[in-house]
C-alpha cells in the first residue's frame, strides 16, 4: 500500500536545543522517499524516527546555512554503510556547487554511494518521474535560496455505471484510461466515447516546502493549492522586524499565505531558540488561517491529506 507521510527529524532554526533538533524533513512519497534540509545529527534523528538513509531517492537542499544542510555527510555515509544500490539525486542552488562539494566529501569512508548532482540553475522542474514533478522557485533570503513543490499528474477514476451504460469492459476499460478515448463497434451506438464521458478526474496531489525566506511571489506560487504546505515561521509577529531584517517569516504570514493559497494541510516548523514553547506560533496562525493547523514537533509524523475529488 503507497505511504504519503512527512517525518519531522528536526525543528529548531540556526541552532539546536535540549528539545529541537537542527532541520530535516523525509517525505515519504509511495516509493520515493524526498529529504529536505538535513541539518546537524539528522542521522540519529533517523534512527529515532525508525527510517532508514535506504529510502531516501532525493536529497533536497534549500540553501547552505549549516542548520540546513550539516546533516548531509553523516546522511551519504549512512547510505554508503547500508549499501544502498539505487541512485540518489541531489538538488541544490548551484551557487553552491563548492559546499556541496566539501559535505559530499567532508571525511574518509568507503564511497560507494550514486548520489547524482542536480545544482539548480534556474525556476522550473528539477525532477520528473511517476511520482509526478518535483519543481523549484528562488525564494528571498540573505543568501540565495529555493523551495521546492512535488505535484503529482491528475488521474481518472472510471465509474462503472457509466461504463456499463455504454457497454465497455474487460482490457478496454484500460485502453480508454491510458489514450482517453476508444472507438466502439458499429452496433448502433456512438463510434467514439472519450475519457470524460464515463469517468471522473481526480487532481493530483501538491505538496510544498519552504524554508528560509522573505514573503516574496515564489512562497505563493508554491504553496498554491497545496495538500501540505511545511514552511518555516522562525518568529512570531512581535519580531517581523527581525524576520524582515534577516529573510525569515513569522507565524502569521506563514498562515496568511496558507489562508490565501487555499492549502488544506499547514504544517509549521523552523523555530526560533528565543521562544520556549510554540503556542504563540499556533494561536498567532489560527487567527487567519482555519484549515488543519501543525505545529511540528521533533520525530512527528504527519499524514499527507487523501486526494480530494
């Protein structure tokens, strides 16, 4: 049976905390499974949440701050050790090319990982397979940063009723699903029926992240209509001032893009040490945005909302 779920590995923003690991996200995406920003001891934070560096096909860095991408050589050697056989594709800024470079190769170790290079050059796809397209836009930060958006291709759902209305089974019912339309016999009825006569399209799911940022037309443009929407909310609105000052967001703009994005999934997550507990983050959001609210925690795990009709 296909999983969609995040694995929260860390929460906390620039440094951990007795309670908050460094950042890292693992999406579990049917057989995919997509890291985001591994920071510092994203390793252990795996172990603790019962995943494996084996299920990881995507490596997914936003930008090169140390909370969000410290993590990477325990993760590759972590692979190496398992060895894993299928190949990993990492994206990144590609500005960036040399910090990837040195975490890639930051100690000695038996190096018998495929990680395959994906340095991002430009908004557009960066990834695209059956789990549908992996995109990416360049966000506002105080150094150059990307958040990413998976969407997955609509489908159709053949309705029975429809199809015993016109009297197609059996392999045809495959044929008008994969080319969308079949010609029938000349018995009488009509030579063709299409697609969207007898079934119903069913839209793919979306799911977005974003981390380090101004409010900028990027963080729309990924979150629109999103399923999950996790991005960051380092400070509560009594400091915009600061997160204006150092390229972050706080809590309600976070949830004023989610309102405004129609995202029926808000997961929030990157923190500031300042604040001792997330309650002002949740209350803060919940005034402007009434969808399903999170307030992530380390090693949660949050369920991908089920496709809509």
């Amino acid at each position: 049976m296909s999983m969609r779920e995040l694995v929260v590995l860390g929460t906390a923003s620039q440094v951990p905390t007795r309670l908050r690991n460094h950042n890292g996200y693992l999406l579990r995406w049917d057989d995919e499974g997509f890291l985001f920003d591994p920071g510092e001891g994203t390793q252990r934070q795996m172990l603790l949440a019962g995943v494996t560096a084996s299920s990881v096909t995507h490596l997914c860095l936003t930008h090169f701050h140390g909370d969000h991408c410290l993590g990477v050589p325990g993760v590759v050697q972590r692979m190496a050790t398992d060895h894993i056989s299928h190949p990993v594709h990492a994206h990144y800024p590609a500005s960036g090319q040399e910090f990837f470079t040195r975490l890639r190769n930051a100690s000695l170790f038996h190096d018998a990982v495929d990680i395959r290079q994906r340095p991002v050059q430009m908004d557009g796809p960066v990834a695209v397979g059956a789990f549908g397209t992996l995109e990416a836009r360049r966000l506002d930060h105080s150094v150059e940063s990307i958040g990413y958006r998976l969407t997955e291709r609509d489908s159709w759902r053949m309705r029975p009723d429809l199809l015993a209305q016109y009297g197609i089974h059996g392999p045809a019912v495959g044929v008008l699903q994969r080319e969308g339309m079949i010609r029938l016999g000349s018995d009488g009825g009509p030579a063709v029926v299409h697609r969207w006569q007898v079934g119903e399209r069913r839209a793919g799911q979306r799911f977005a992240f974003v981390m380090d940022t101004r409010l900028c037309d990027a963080v729309y443009a990924l979150a629109d209509g999103a399923d999950m929407l996790v991005i960051e909310s380092t400070f509560l609105n009594q400091h915009a001032d600061l997160a204006l000052r150092y390229g972050h967001l706080t809590a309600r703009q976070a949830a004023r893009v989610a309102a405004s994005c129609h995202v029926r999934k808000l997961v929030l997550t990157h923190f500031s040490q300042r604040y001792g507990d997330t309650r002002g983050h949740f209350e803060e959001a919940a005034e402007v945005y009434d969808g399903d609210l999170v307030v992530a925690d380390d090693l949660q795990r949050i369920s991908v909302p089920r496709r809509s009709a």
